[in-house]
C-alpha cells in the first residue's frame, strides 16, 4: 500500500520495459526526441542497444581525524580526544555495517550483470578504517556484483594514518592502488590549511609506499593556489612529488567553498591566496613541470606515466555507469544520477527505506535529452582526448554538433579549442574554418573530435564549457 | 502660463515607486459627470474591460491629480428623456496624494460598487500600473449620488499623473467643470500642483481643495492650507480635510461637489459634439473610447465621424462607466461614456478628438486636439536575431493600443536588426520595453535614449537626427541645435544650492529664484533637454532627500556646440554607444563612459581595450583585462551535480548579453552613459 505511493528506486525494482537504454559508448540514452537532428536532412539516430551495466563501484568512507579548511565533503570528524584508538572505533564499525547493509539491498543490475573492474575506497580518508572492515566490504562487494580477475581497487591515504603494516595488509587484501593525499611539502602550508599531518609524517608515508614493491600504481595528490603559497613553493612541491616518482599525480587547484573556514577567510584571488594571474601560472607550471618529468596531462586535474591513468575516473570523464555507497555517495546507473544524503543519520533512514523497497528517487526518471548532452560535453572536455563529435553528433543530432563547433570557432583561432580530423591530428584554424565552409550538412563529420588545450584552454575550461551549455540550452 | 506650455514633455521620471508602497504619490485626475438625470440601473455584474492597455502610463512622482467630475443636478426620468442637459461638474485634484483608493471610497459611498464586487485599487487594473503604483491608462467611473433628496450623477475621470502624459491629463481637464485638488496634508505642494492647478484654472475649472492623509501623525494641514493660498492664490478656508484611508471627508467632498461645481450648458440641440478623454484597444471589440458629450447627443447606431482623424464609423454599442461597461441606448450632453465601432487602432480615435454625427457635422471641434510628438528615441533590438519578426509585430500590437508609440526598423552592425522607437517620455520607453519582455516574451537591448537634433547642414538642409549614430559627419553640417526646456524646481530653501549645482551641471541658464514661502522657494531654469533625459530626477530627488519637485515645458531649439561621441570595443565601433554631448564636457563624459564600460562588461578571454573617440582623436581609453583562470579542478566521486550547476548559471548569465564583435556585451552597459554621475 505504502510502497505504490513512491517512485521505485531505479535499483530495487524491476526497469519499466518501456524506458530505453541507450548507454552506448559514453552515452547512456538516446534522446526521446532529438530536436536537434529534426532539422533537416540528418535522420533521428537508431535506437541504440541496451546501455552496459555499471562495471565501478565508488565507497565513501567519511572518517577523518579533522576537517581540513577547505574541505566541505561529506566526512565525520573522530576529533584528537577520542578515548578509541580507529582500530576500535564503534563509529567505524556500525558506518560500516551501515554500507554493508546498502550494499546487500542494492540490486544487482542484472541476472548476468558484470563484474565490478574499478572499487574506489574514497573519504574522508579511508586509511584510518581498518583493514579488517575495507575486507568485509570488499568481500561484500564480491559477492553482490562479482569482481573480475584483475579489478583497480584503489584507497585514498593520508600520511600520518598508516604504517608498514597496514599498507601491507591492504595491499594482501586486493588493493592495488594507492592515492596518497601529500597536498604540499611546506610544513607552513600543511598547518595553513588545517591537515593533519606534518612534513614527517609525508615523507614517511612516501617511504612506506614505495617500499612495497608490489605497489607500482601510486597517486600523489597536490593542491595548488594554497594560501601563502609563493610559486617557488608551488615549483618545490612539483620537484619533490616528481622525484618521488608516483605513476600519477593530481593536482587540485584550491577552490574556496562557501560554509568552510575559508570561505569565511579568504577571497579567491585575494591576498593571502595568490592573485589570479599567479593561480593561473601554477596551473601552467605544474602542467609544464609533470609533462617534462614525462607524465601526460590526460585530464584537468590528473596526470599519469603511461598507462597508468586511474581507470575509475575514467568511468566518470567517458560518462559511464558507476554504482555509489556510502555517505553522500554519487551513483549514477540507467542514465540516471543520484545523490545519498550527506548527513549520517538521514543516511542511516535512506538505508532503512532502501531495504524496505520504499525509496525514493530525487529526481525524475526521465532524464532530458539536453541534460544528457552537456553531460557528454561537461565530461569530454575535461579530457586530453576531448569530445568526439561524430559519436555526439549521432546522438544529439548534426545540426547540434555544427553549433557547438560554430560558437567554439574564435577559441579555435584563439588557440584554446583544438580541432581534430579522424586520425587526430589538430587541425589549424584555416583548416578547420576551411572543412566547416566545406560541405555545412556534413559538418557534423568534417571535424571528428575537439579538445581544449593545455594549458591554456584548460585554464579557462568553465569559460568554454558554459558557452557550450548556452549552445544546447539557448 | 506654466501649464500653456505643459504639452508634450519629455520625461525624466525613470524609477518606479518601491513595490509595496501603499501610499501612493501624485495625483491622478478624475472626472465625474451627471447627466441629468439617469436612473442607475442596480449594479449589474459586468465584466470590468479595461484591458491592459498599452503606453500612456504616468507615474506621478509627488505630484498627482485627481479630478473629479461634476455632479449633475440631475432632475429625474423625463427631464433626461426630454433631452433636458444634465448638470455636469467636474473636479480636478491634484497633487498633493490623493490615492486611488479615494475614488474607490467615493464609489463605495455612492454604492456603485457593491462590497463583494471591490477589489483593492479598483480603477488599476493593469499588472505594471499596480506594481509600479501608477496609473497608466485613464479610468472612468459614473455613481449616484443623493443630496437633499435629489439624485445626482457624478462622473469620475482618473486621468494619469505623470508629466510623461500631461495631454492625456489636459484632455481629461478638458471634459471637466471641476476639479478636486487633492495635496497630501503631510507633504504640500509640489512643481507639478501648480502645472495642473494652472490647467485646471485654464480650463475654467472650478476647484475644491482637499487636504489628504490628514490621519498622518506628520500631517500638518494648517500649514498645507496656507501654503495652498500662498503659493496657488486659492482661498482654502473651505479646505476639506479628509483621510481616503479612514474614510474620514468622503461625503463632504461628494457634498461640494453637487454644490459648487456648476452644472453642465444645455447644448443639447446643436449637433453633436463629444471630446475623447481615453481610448484603448480590446482584441475582441476593437478600440473602445471613453469621451465627454460636450454638445448635443449620441444614440446607439449612430453614424459617427472623428474629425480630426477624418474616419467614420458606426457606434455598435454605447454605454456608460459604471465601472464596468454597461450598454445604454442615448448618452445626453454632459454625460461621459465608451462606445464600440470596430475600429482597429487607436490612432483613428485618438485622444483630444471630437466625434460628431457624419450626417450632422459639428461646425467646429472642440480645441486642444495635438498630434503625439515623441520626445525621446531609442533603439530597441532583440538579443536573439530571430526575434525581429516578433519584435515588429509585437511593437505592431501595441501601436493599436498606443497612438503615441512610433517605431521604423534601424540596422546597426552591431546590433543587427531592430527597431528605433520614439516615446513621450522615459517612463513610457520603460513602460513599453517591460511590456515588449513581459507580454511578448521577448529579450532586447535598449540602447540609451537620445532627444531630437536638429543638423543645420553645409548644403542649407536642415535634417531632424534622433539617432547619434547618423549625425552627419562634421565637414557636413554647419551647426547643431537642440531641444531646451523650462524647468521649475521646488524646494526647501535649504537644498537651493545643491540644486543650483546641478542646474550648473547640466548646462543649464539660470533664470529665476523666488521664495514662494518663507522656507521653500522656486528655482526656473533653461536647459537642454538632452541633460535632462536620464537621472537628472533621480539627482534631483536624491541632493533634496527626496523634499525637491519639478516641472517642465519645452521652450524650443537652440544652437549648441555639440560633438559626437563614439564608443569602440575592441577597436571596433560600437554604434548603439555613440553619444551627442557638448565639447566642453566630451571629455570628462568619455573617461566616465569608458571607466563604467569596463565595470560592466564582464571580463573575457582576451584583453579588450574601450576606447572612446571624437572624431578619428581617442579621447579616453581603458582595458579590460583576460579572464586568467576559470577552472573546476576537482570532480568528486563522479558527483558532478553540482559542477554542473554552476556551469549551468555561468550560461544563464551569457543570456542577456549582445556579441559586439567577440565581446559579450550586457545590457546595462548600452545604458551607462545615463549612470555615469550615479556612483
């Protein structure tokens, strides 16, 4: 009786036969209607085939000792007082028998569904749960969706939360991939922007990784544009993360959040942050630095040695389906994203609901066809491969793929969008201005992918991808 | 007189009254007209007609009239069935506040309208008018009224306040034999009192002053009393003191009126002869007039001829005002009523224009007819291109409504394709581009609006220039002349100097300076009306804390030394931006116009110089630099809700903007050079 009164969780029940599944390549569905190829002689694209299920799996595991200052994630703070040490901390534990009982009411997505080939352990920071819980999950998680012989298992760790010893089990546990949150390697800035650990406990952690010399796949993460941070601090942290060779860096350029401290201190671009012309100059440096140490700049934010790209992150830039749990967790599943609740105990009620088969959904199932579109372009551009307008163009329509390319032309001769013919090579502005006058019904396939360029159309990536937003919602 | 020459203003009253605001400021006109005689029907429920109606709107700023309508002595069934002139008075109120509210107490007390059939503010009916706490259109109302057992029919005009508006107001006045003056017991008089007491003693009205908002704790009517006779010269020993709010004075005005104001002249075997006081256009009926019969008598059927617009047309349906539309056969001389003849624009049946029979011609109209004559130009231009055809029939649907609306396509290279209007006054550009976005779902930019020039060339043609962009080039023209107006300030003597200051400013002569009390005194000067257009009310109000009125009448051309200034983005011109200003202020406006161009337009991604020149010479310049960085770095856990969101907003606000060239540029950015004294 209750249960005819919500919308059916898009995972506890069973999918509407009617709705469409379109997640071909990146493109999870196929527009209703596609008033964009309406137009004109472009014919409405095929039905497409089913979309694949989700192959990822992202967990949160919100436990920190503290908040940082410019964090405004969903994380439980245990706070330096606690009488437990975080291996027996019974708010660990009931947190995860809480994502234990999400994960078992989660339904697979099919009876031949596949199985999971990224885990991404995500917080907070994972590394103060013991490795005894992050085995029960991923045992559940094994025995829910299944898990293929060589899954990307990756966990974030803080310096100053892990010693030998846990690495080592971690990693007997299946774990294969360390991202490692170092931020800076100035002891002023770490205590600047509240984290918890020192330069000591940095260097350490960096010790305790690469010791283990069945951890080749290792991430560091930086922040850039810190408060006080002078650009040959920012050069010194970029030197000291390359020499400690992780096959991936991430560079975050700080964004100040509303409600964190701040927020309520500082003024992007404002002193004691660095001005905007500074900020923008870390950007290039830390793009110019890591390329020249040879790693390769394959999305805004993240840079890899060959190969070595974080394949869950990937499911997210290529707009794949992805399962979430946990606190605040994203899932994003049959087209359709969704948020859990970022405050525990609501969480806690959502948990409940969804094992009792009442959830529901905050959003329309229905999912709107341009919402889908700047999906693909918000994604793909943040890419070094960019977006492939010939698989856009089947979806959303020629005439769609023609716009985007003519409200992008001055950024192309401005240098900030990078033109592509099939074999990707960059076209030049006369070239690319030459194949657009070509033939304007066949545009849709003259220019086959763009990108923006690095740095400088990376740089101003909101800039550009909001004049794309304009294009597909005028 | 001041109020000979209140013809045809331009405006400069741009801002709205703050939402919400309950007292509303200036006076509206309202007339009341009984024709002998007519036996009201019971109030029927009708629909209320008026339909939003476009331009004429006012905005009374202060100043305000209310006239009143007379009462006729009406004497009963046959005397009107005999033909036998109703006694027609009219009123006039002005200014101080009378609120709307008042004539909805009149109408309550006369029982025109029935409790349940009241809605607040009855007589403003359009959205805009009642956000903007003005009236736009006139309002017409009839009501009974008894006194001394004897029934009385009294009409009320409500007539627009709004200087933008005064002909509408002059007519209305017109169609009167007395007027209500209405000033605000906590206020006094103000610049526009007198314009219209002047209209009103020109038109030989008879004027019955009324004190309002005596509940006021400010309120002080001894002293407004005295002030009226002082400055105006009317013995206001027999003030009336009432509260529209309270309901405190209501019978005792209605009681004057049916004893003072005389009764209308029996004229009603001439031929007839009606003034229009309103017009409007219903989508269904065609326009419906509102007028005064003034000589003889209109029967249902009736052939009728406008004789200035020389068009006939048959009378399908007369009625009178009641307030809704209620359809009688014969409306007698005095009476006031609306008639329906399908006819398709309001430029047929313009306001001021006499109707007569077209078997039985009138010798003569009735005097005070006058073609609109926009003051003020500008460019309207969709943002999106494929809105033109849109525009232009939106701008069509409107002139049906609005006879002093005028438009003809303007292409600019850097607007494209648009429309350059021309409008009375600000307030009715404002009116008429919030009713283009709101009613007509479009998206323009205006460009900043521009008097009329007129270009003395080297060849001996005089040409009319509305448009900067098309002055003619300086070997081409001798000289420049432009409009001037009059203008009458009021203010407590301790704002004189400030207000002296600005007169300075903005080129203005000094003229005069009197004081009309020992504290407030009357400051007369001549200036261009260029100066004028823009926020010079806004400086007024704002140097005087809001104490200081003013008035205004065009006074003529006159030659001035006068340059075109033009604006380039990013080294290319930008058409819309040019302005005429005077040599002697070129440069000081071109620093102002470029520093505020850069605080507008937002920052791209590349650095853009503003330049602005006078001739091929530079005169100021400054440069936007390039957005550096504008990066989300992190996308966490795949949660790109929120990223997206913002990304969404950032579009949002590229909306509203014109590409001139590369450069976005923002709407209010084509208005600066109206903002550049604000800060």
């Amino acid at each position: 009786m209750l249960r005819s009164t919500f919308l059916p969780f898009f995972i506890s029940s069973p999918f509407p036969p009617a709705k469409a599944f379109a997640l071909r390549a990146y493109l999870p569905r196929p527009p209703p209607v596609c008033k964009y190829s309406s137009s004109a002689q472009s014919p409405p694209p095929p039905p497409p085939p089913p979309p694949p299920p989700p192959t990822s799996a992202y967990v949160h595991l919100p436990f920190c000792r503290k908040r940082c200052h410019y964090c405004d994630f969903p994380i439980i703070a245990l706070g330096s007082s606690t009488p437990h040490h975080p291996d027996t901390d019974p708010r660990i534990s009931n947190y995860v028998q809480l994502l234990l009982r999400e994960i078992a009411a989660t339904r697979a997505w099919s009876d031949d569904c596949s199985p999971l080939e990224t885990v991404f352990f995500g917080g907070g920071t994972p590394s103060l749960v013991p490795p005894g819980l992050v085995s029960s999950i991923l045992d559940a998680l094994k025995s829910r969706f299944g898990m293929c012989d060589s899954p990307e298992v990756s966990i974030e760790m803080d310096p100053g939360t892990f010693d030998k010893e846990k690495m080592e089990r971690l990693l007997e546990l299946g774990v294969n991939r360390v991202s490692l949150g170092v931020q800076a390697f100035q002891e002023e800035l770490l205590r600047a922007c509240g984290r918890a650990h020192g330069l000591k406990d940095v260097y350490e952690a960096i010790e305790i990784v690469t010791d283990c010399s069945e951890l080749q796949n290792w991430s560091m993460d930086l922040i850039s544009s810190l408060p006080h941070q002078s650009q040959e601090m920012w050069e010194e942290s970029l030197r000291c993360a390359i020499s400690a060779r992780p096959a991936h860096v991430s560079v975050y350029d700080l964004q100040v959040e509303q409600g964190t401290k701040f927020g309520h201190l500082y003024t992007p671009g404002e002193f004691p942050l660095p001005t905007e012309m500074q900020s923008a100059d870390f950007y290039r440096t830390a793009s110019r630095m890591l390329s020249g140490a040879g790693y390769s700049h394959y999305e805004i934010s993240s840079y890899c040695k060959d190969r070595y790209e974080c394949k869950h992150n990937l499911t997210y830039w290529l707009n794949r389906s992805f399962y979430g749990f946990g606190l605040g967790s994203a899932s994003y599943i049959n087209g359709v994203r969704f948020s859990r609740p970022r405050r525990l105990k609501e969480y806690e009620e959502w948990v409940q609901k969804l094992e009792d088969g009442l959830v529901v959904l905050h959003e329309d199932i229905s999912v709107d066809t341009k919402d889908m579109a700047m999906d693909v372009v918000m994604l793909s551009l943040r890419t070094a491969k960019g977006l492939d307008l010939r698989g856009f163009a089947k979806c959303f329509g020629k005439s769609l793929a023609r716009s985007l390319c003519q409200a992008l032309r001055q950024y192309v001769e401005s240098g900030h969008v990078v033109a592509m013919d099939d074999d990707r090579n960059m076209l030049s502005y006369p070239e690319f201005e030459l194949k657009m006058s070509e033939d304007s019904d066949e545009m849709g396939n003259a220019v086959a992918s763009i990108r923006l360029s690095d740095p400088d159309g990376f740089l101003l990536s909101n800039e550009l991808i909001s004049i794309a937003f304009g294009i597909i919602s005028p | 007189m001041a109020a000979a020459a209140l013809c045809r203003p331009a405006s400069f009253f741009p801002r709205p009254a703050s939402p919400g605001q309950r007292r509303r400021s200036g006076g509206s006109l309202a007339s009341v007209s009984f024709p002998s005689a007519c036996r009201f029907p019971g109030p029927r429920p009708c629909r209320f007609l008026r339909s939003a109606s476009s331009s004429p709107s006012q905005w009374g700023m202060g100043v305000r009239c209310r006239a009143a309508g007379t009462e006729s002595k009406a004497a009963s069934d046959a005397a009107v069935r005999s033909g036998e002139p109703g006694q027609d008075r009219f009123w006039v109120a002005d200014s101080g506040r009378l609120e709307f509210i008042d004539s909805y107490k009149l109408l309550q007390l006369t029982g025109t309208v029935q409790m349940r059939e009241m809605k607040e503010q009855f007589l403003d009916n359009m959205d805009l008018e009642r956000e903007r706490g003005i009236t736009i259109k006139l309002q017409a109302a009839r009501m009974r009224y008894v006194l001394d057992n004897e029934p009385y029919c009294l009409n009320l005009i409500d007539t627009p306040g709004h200087v933008d508006f005064s002909y509408e107001v002059s007519r209305s006045l017109a169609a009167c034999e007395g007027a209500l003056l209405v000033v605000d017991a906590s206020q006094g008089v103000e610049a526009q009192t007198l314009a219209n007491v002047y209209l009103a003693l020109e038109n030989n009205l008879e004027i019955i002053p009324v004190l309002n908002k005596i509940d006021l704790p400010g309120a002080e009517p001894d002293r407004v009393a005295r002030e009226m006779e002082e400055i105006i010269g009317l013995d206001c020993s027999t003030a009336i003191q009432c509260s529209a709010k309270e309901g405190i004075g209501i019978a005792e005005i209605l009681n004057s009126i049916v004893t003072r104001i005389p009764p209308p002249n029996d004229t009603s075997q001439s031929p007839l002869r009606a003034l229009i006081f309103d017009s409007y256009y219903d989508p269904y009926r065609g326009v419906i007039v509102y007028f005064r019969v003034v000589d003889g008598s209109i029967r249902k059927g009736d052939k009728i001829y406008f004789m200035a617009s020389g068009k006939d047309y048959f009378a399908d349906e007369i009625g009178v005002l009641s307030p809704n539309q209620m359809q009688v056969d014969e409306l007698y001389v005095g009476e006031v009523g609306y008639l329906s003849a399908s006819i398709r624009s309001v430029a047929d049946a313009r306001v001021g224009d006499t109707i007569t029979h077209f078997g039985r011609r009138a010798a003569s109209s009735l005097p005070g007819y006058e073609e609109a004559t926009p003051m003020v130009f500008c460019g309207l231009f969709p943002v999106d291109a494929d809105q033109f055809p849109e525009l232009r029939d939106a701008l069509e649907k409107l002139q049906l409504n609005d006879a002093a609306l005028k438009f003809e396509p303007e292409t600019s290279s850097a607007m494209g394709f648009g429309f350059r209007c021309g409008f009375l006054g600000l307030l009715h550009m404002e009116i008429v581009q919030e009713r283009l976005e709101r009613e007509y779902n479009l998206t323009l930019i205006t460009t900043a609006p521009s008097v009329v020039y007129r270009v003395n060339c080297a060849n001996g043609d005089i040409i009319e220039c509305s448009n900067p962009s098309l002055l003619p080039e300086p070997g081409k023209r001798r000289s420049i002349e432009e409009p001037f107006v009059k203008i009458e300030m009021l203010t407590p003597k301790e704002y004189i100097g400030s207000l002296m200051e600005l007169g300075q400013e903005r080129r203005g002569e000094f003229k005069e300076m009197n004081y009309i009390t020992e504290n407030r005194a009357s400051l007369i000067y001549e200036l261009p009306l260029a100066e004028m257009v823009g926020d010079f009310f806004d400086q007024l109000k704002s140097r005087t804390k809001g104490y200081a009125s003013m008035e205004y009448s065009f006074v003529g051309y006159r030659e001035s030394d006068l340059v075109k200034l033009d604006v380039q983005i990013n080294g290319e011109p930008v058409e819309p931006l040019s302005t005429i200003v005077h040599k002697d202020k070129a440069y000081a406006v071109g620093r102002a116009l470029t520093q505020k161009l850069k605080e507008l337009i937002p920052r791209q991604m590349f650095k853009i110089p503003i330049q602005a020149c006078v001739g091929s010479k530079v005169i100021a310049s400054e440069s936007l630099s390039a957005i550096r960085k504008d990066v989300l770095s992190k996308c966490y856990g795949g949660d790109i809700s929120r990223k997206k969101k913002l990304l969404k907003k950032q579009a949002e606000g590229k909306k509203r903007m014109k590409a001139v060239g590369k450069v976005e540029v923002p709407q209010e950015a084509f208005m600066a050079v109206l903002r550049l004294e604000k800060e």
